[in-house]
C-alpha cells in the first residue's frame, strides 16, 4: 500500500521543526511503520497533519486527544519508540 515514493513523503512529514517531535516520529516510521495495519498506517499518515502545537501537547502528556483513532496512534508512537536521556 505504502509504495517507495508515499513512503519517502511521509519521512519528510516526520522532520517537523520540534526536536521532541522529530525524535519520536522518524524513529517510529523506521522501526515500527511496517508493523501496522493499513489503517493505522493511514491513521499515522492523518496524525502528521496536525498541528506542531497540539502534537507535542499530546505527546508530552499536556492535553488529551479528542480523537480516538489519533489517541490511539499518539500511545502507539509512544509504546515503540524508546527514547534514552543521557
């Protein structure tokens, strides 16, 4: 479903601007976006198209999503990919 070129495309979605974004998102398409279903590839696909604000907001743990299928994609995200501070 997600040839070469769709693929490339939501990479570049992934580079936000938002270092604490950009650290969950790419990440996650390398390690995990081929283990999703095709609805939740198009689920993550609609995620990129929010607002930077609202996404580290979610992702943060500031504010809830009101959406369920994007709430559950922000958990998603969250589960896979492991960040380490050093």
């Amino acid at each position: 479903m997600f040839e070469a070129k769709r693929l490339a495309r939501l990479k570049w979605a992934c580079r936000r601007g938002m270092l604490e974004l950009d650290v969950l998102f790419l990440p996650f398409v390398e390690q995990a976006f081929d283990d999703l279903s095709d609805a939740q590839k198009l689920t993550f696909e609609r995620l990129l198209t929010c607002d930077d604000p609202d996404l580290f907001a979610w992702f943060m743990g500031h504010q809830q999503c009101h959406d369920p299928e994007l709430s559950q994609m922000v958990e998603t995200v969250l589960s896979r990919v492991k960040i380490s501070v050093e």
